[in-house]
C-alpha cells in the first residue's frame, strides 16, 4: 500500500485508476476514506488508501455499522482539502489518468461537495462507471450492485472498504475490457 504522496509515479504509468469513497454519513460532504486502485495493461500496479478527517469529525451510527469507520479512527487523519492539495490528489486526478468508479457518480459528488467546502472546485474528470457498463455487459443480472457483479465475476469483496470496493471496481473494468477484446477479436 503506497501513501497518496508517493503515487505521482504509479498514476503516470497507469492506463486508468479506481477510485472509491465511503462516508461518515448520508451527507455527501462526508468523505471518511478514500482508495485509489492503479491498473496498468490489466494488472494492478499500485494501491493507495487513507483515512480523512470528514467536517465536525462527526458520523452517524448506521455508517459506522457499515463501513467500520469510528470518529477515534479519523480524529487525526487528513482532510480532504489535506489529501488533494498536499498530498497531490489533485495533480493525480487531474493530469494522469481517468478514473473509473462502481456508481461513479456517487463518487464523484463526494469528492466535489467534501472539497467545495474548502472553497476548493475541481476540473472536469474522465469518469467511467461500471455500474453503466454492467449493466451493458451483463444485462441478465438482477442488479448491478458492487457484491453482486463481484459475485458474479468471482471477485472478492470487502463491502464498504474503500480499498476492497476500489480492488473490485478495477478488476470488474479489466474484466469488462477484456471480454470486449475478445468480442471484438472473434468479429
């Protein structure tokens, strides 16, 4: 596991990163964790993950039953502003690589309304979500949530660990990509 200040390198040579949020609370601006997986010719090159300090340090029962993140456990971590401006999170997501998200726009929200107040506002991403494109590789699924497309592809998944469930969404887009080649190689 590689802190996000030595992951300048792993984002120059991947080809994409998953990226995953889990939060203190139903609101948005909570950011309790992130984890960024580096994928690069369909193997996983690097990993990064970190506990943030969300605003107030405050969390409701049901997301901490859910994703196993206490208040002790962020007291001391990073903010989000920390992790994006001096952890350079920002040149990571901005300059390398698109990042590919399981409900991506989820994801996405967070990471803009946990920096927005910071007064920081981020660029326009390359965004992918693998919830979009499951539905359109497996449409006979009953859903296309993260466990059951997991299951499905024979992933491992530790549900609502940011590091697991970013582990999980870069192995379901190198399985996507990979089928795809294969489609297209077999026409």
């Amino acid at each position: 596991m590689t802190s996000f200040r030595n992951t300048m390198q792993l984002a120059e040579k991947a080809d994409f990163m998953a990226l995953d949020f889990e939060t203190a609370s139903s609101s948005m601006e909570s950011a309790s964790s992130v984890a960024i997986v580096f994928v690069k010719a369909g193997d996983i090159i690097g990993e990064a993950q970190s506990l943030i300090h969300p605003p107030g340090n405050e969390f409701n029962s049901f997301n901490i039953e859910l994703t196993g993140i206490t208040p002790e456990m962020t007291q001391n971590a990073p903010t989000i502003a920390e992790l994006w401006e001096d952890n350079g999170m920002n040149i990571i997501m901005k300059e390398f690589c698109p990042f590919v998200a399981h409900n991506a726009v989820f994801d996405h929200t967070v990471l803009r309304k946990s920096l927005e107040i910071y007064g920081i506002t981020i660029p326009p991403l390359a965004t992918t979500c693998t919830v979009q494109l499951s539905r359109k590789v497996f449409p006979k699924l009953p859903n296309h949530k993260l466990p059951t497309v997991s299951k499905y592809l024979g992933i491992e998944l530790n549900h609502h660990d940011a590091l697991s469930d970013a582990r999980a969404c870069a192995l379901i887009m190198v399985r996507i990509q990979k089928m795809n080649r294969t489609l297209f190689a077999m026409q």
